[in-house]
C-alpha cells in the first residue's frame, strides 16, 4: 500500500524552499515512487524544481502553480513571494511514470504523446490502473480524448494549472520541463483502485434551459434561443448589463451552470467566466448544443462546508484506510471564500484527521462519479484517496 507524507514551505529563495520541502518528505518516507508539487507564480520555477530534485534524485515530479496558495496538514499555505506544497508517495510495488509536454499542433496529438511516454518511463505497454493528468486551461477535454485513445477507459483525477490573476502566468511541469501551454500526466500501476468524490456541492434550481447555439465549444450564445446572458440574467434578476465584461465570473461563482452526465450521477458545473458585448457568456469548460443547463446555487457559507463535506463523503467511500488524500478545490471557489479560507483550513485538517494531504487551488477540476466518463469541470471539488 502507499505511504503518504505532505510538506510545504514559505521560504522567499525558491530554491531554498523547494530544498526545505523535499527535505521534509525524504525524512517521512523512506523511497518516494512521486512527488505532487504545487507552487506559487511568484518563485522562479527552474530554480524551485532545482530545489526538490537535489534532495529527490530520480523521483518523478509533477505538478502546476495554484491560486494563491495551498492547503496542507500545516493549515493554509501562503506567500507574498511564493510558497510550495509537496504530497510524496511511497509504494515500493508500484510503478509509476510521468511524462509532460507542451502543446504541439492540437491538445489531442499531444495527450496521445504523453500517454505513450508515461507508459515507456514506468515500464509498461498496459494501460495504468488510474492516473493523474494537470494541464493549462482551455483544452482539457481534448487532452484527455488524446490520452484516452491510448490507454481506453482508465479513471483520472487532477485539475488545472492556476494563477492569481486569470492572467496566463500560469505553469505545468514535471522534474525536466516548465511551460505555460501544455499537459503533464502520471501514470499508477499499483493493483489497488483509486477512490474519486467528483461534486460541485451545488444545489438545483428550477432555472433550467436548453443549449441552442454554442461557438468554439466554450461560448455560450443563446439558451432557449435568448441571447445566453439575457436569460441568465433573467433567471437572477440581476440587469444583464451589469453581468458584462468578469463581473460574470464573480457574480456566478454562488450561482454557475450545470450540466448533467447522460445517467443523471453527475452534475458537472460550467463557470461562466466572462460575459461579452454580443450577450454571450464565455464558459470555463465545454459545451454542447441541444442539451440542458441548469442554474445552480450555493451561499459562501455552504461553500465553505462543502470543503470538508466532501471529504467526508470519501473518506465514507474508501474500503480501506487511506494513506493519502488529493484534494483539488477550484479557485473561483476559493476566490469566493476570500479571508474565510482558514475555515475551510481548519474544517479539512480536521476531516483529514492523521491522514497526510495537499489541497490545490485550479482553473478546472477532472474526476468521475460511478462508471461514468472522465470529466471536467469548473468550480468543483475532486477529491481522491490513495489506498
């Protein structure tokens, strides 16, 4: 089984930091089989990396900036000048492969690639028991269309790389490669399953509509033939006026879309990200034409309960004990937390109990829920147990 041991720094030289918390793992575990890196756009990236190989020599890194910080068994981890979060895992029966590359001439070639090396780095021509994909937004489904056309129907988690801006700083990398634009993955063959809670912890309204008119997947024209922001706005009372330009991203950060998976399991939510000049909405994930979308609803408060709601609800899923937890949790989420985030802090520390975790802040979740698809996401939790 795996061991797991979690680690974070807020030391202002990255380098330094990256040292001082593959330090602190090396000293919990006796062989780390992967380290899962979050870091802040503020650190010098190549140097951070540097940091952590010094002490991991030969072990596999991955990972990604996060919005604004971490959270660990430490508490809330954060930094003016940077800070890094390490969840290391230890199984000395397991194999695992990690493999990123920037994006080359389309999202889905380039999944295909990283699949294919994340297989060749572990050793193996079968598909793994599970894996872990991160990369930039914008393409996420594509990439997992890429990787899933190698290995086939193979449960994922993991999420998108972040910044604290929605500014395009943003990075993905893993122990070789640091690039804005692109897909890292890590492949598990350990023969034991993979425990996914995949939620956004909204609640339905009655607000529902179909799709009529989509553009380039993600811009969302009309809803029941409106203009999309039009009948968004008329379902809210709010002037849709006010919902133009990321004033949309605020406002549906309590109040998204979703749409439900074909067997009604999973409601995956659509962050509406920016609402434009024509009455569209810009959306944070993929969309379809003739489908429904629903409106959903939740206050701050119950987003900040659903944080360790939801590790509850895995933690009751989990047939043995966990010896890790990786919890991403969406930024916008966090955004819409603010100064609150030491609730979520504390309320997860204790659901964790003596469990070791990181929880990353992204722009895109990936996860599952029953025997449906691998999906993505906005303003949702994905939360996994490694066993």
């Amino acid at each position: 089984m795996f061991k797991g041991a979690a680690a974070s720094s807020v030391l202002t030289d990255p380098k330094a930091a990256g040292s001082a918390a593959a330090a602190e793992i090396k000293g919990k575990l006796e062989k780390v089989s992967v380290a899962f890196v979050y870091a802040s756009v503020a650190y010098n990236l190549n140097e951070l990396i540097a940091g952590i190989k010094e002490e991991l020599p030969g072990v596999p890194v991955v990972g990604n900036t996060s919005f604004t910080g971490v959270i660990s068994p430490e508490g809330y981890i954060s930094g003016e000048k940077g800070f890094v979060g390490i969840l290391g895992l230890s199984d000395e029966e397991a194999a695992v492969g990690v493999a990123a590359s920037p994006k080359g001439e389309c999202a889905r070639e380039t999944g295909r690639k990283v699949a294919l090396e994340a297989m060749e780095k572990a050793g193996k021509t079968v598909a793994p028991d599970y894996f872990y994909m991160v990369a930039s937004p914008g393409e996420e489904e594509f990439y997992l269309k890429g990787i899933s056309e190698v290995i086939g129907r193979v449960p994922c988690f993991g999420g998108s790389a972040a910044d604290n801006a929605i500014a395009g700083e943003w990075s993905v990398y893993d122990g070789d490669a640091i690039f804005p634009d692109g897909v890292a993955v890590a492949f598990f063959y350990t023969g034991r399953p993979l425990v996914n809670k995949f939620t956004g912890a909204y609640r339905e309204t009655d607000d529902v509509g179909i799709i009529t008119k989509v553009s380039d997947k993600r811009v969302l024209l009309e809803i029941d033939g409106v203009p999309a922001l039009k009948k968004y706005a008329s379902w809210t009372g709010a002037d849709p006026e006010d919902l133009k330009g990321m004033n949309l991203l605020v406002a549906t950060i309590t109040s998204p879309l979703g749409v439900k998976d074909r067997l009604g399991d999973l409601t995956a939510i659509r962050h509406p990200m920016n609402g434009n000049d024509d009455y569209s909405m810009n959306i944070g994930a993929n969309l379809a034409e003739k489908t429904a979308v629903i409106r959903m609803a939740a206050t701050v408060d119950e987003l900040i309960v659903s944080a360790a709601a939801t590790l509850e609800e895995l933690k009751a899923k989990c047939k043995a004990a966990p010896a890790a937890f990786h919890l991403v949790h969406c930024g916008g989420r966090r955004a819409g937390i603010g100064d609150r985030i030491d609730e979520v802090a504390d309320a997860v520390r204790k659901a964790a109990g003596d469990v070791p975790f990181i929880m990353e802040f992204t722009f895109g979740e990936y996860g599952f829920e029953d025997d449906g698809n691998n999906t993505t996401g906005g303003l949702m939790l994905s939360y996994s147990a490694l066993v």
